[in-house]
C-alpha cells in the first residue's frame, strides 16, 4: 500500500494516535530518594522562577514574546552596522 500524502488520514501536522498500553503485571518499581528528591527540586525551582516572573508581571509568553523582540532589534543593528561600510 502506497502512503498516499493527499489522505486526509494521514497528516504531517496531527501526530497519529498510539496505542496506550496498560502496565505490566507484577508489582511497579518504586523510584530512588535521589530521583524523588531531584524532581522535587526541579519542581521548587520552576515554582520559584513562575514566582519571580509573576511579580515582575511576566509571563511565560510575555517572556518569548521578550526574547523575540529582543533578537529582532539585535539583526537589526547588525544590518545597519553592516551596512554603514
């Protein structure tokens, strides 16, 4: 069988559903106190930084939104420099 990239079946930008396999028997491994205690840490940092960014009134889109203003005016003075020679 052919893929055929007209089939509205198929698409590039839907991922296509996968089968969700239940656990397997037995009984399930429990995870480290290191593993445990670092994603708690991991958690506590990302609370933090949520935090801070709030009370400067930022957030997480106003943050790439930022970014990508901030690399726009970057090229743009690279252009003019570039082309004052």
């Amino acid at each position: 069988m052919d893929d055929d990239l007209n089939d509205p079946r198929i698409s590039a930008y839907r991922p296509q559903r996968r089968l969700i396999l239940p656990a397997p028997p037995g009984k399930r491994q429990k995870m480290s106190e290191a593993r445990r205690k670092a994603l708690r840490a991991e958690k506590a940092r990302a609370d933090a930084r949520a935090t801070r960014l709030h009370l400067v009134g930022l957030t997480d889109a106003a943050v790439i939104i930022a970014g990508l203003v901030l690399a726009a005016v970057i090229i743009m003075l690279v252009v003019v420099v570039l082309s004052r020679h």
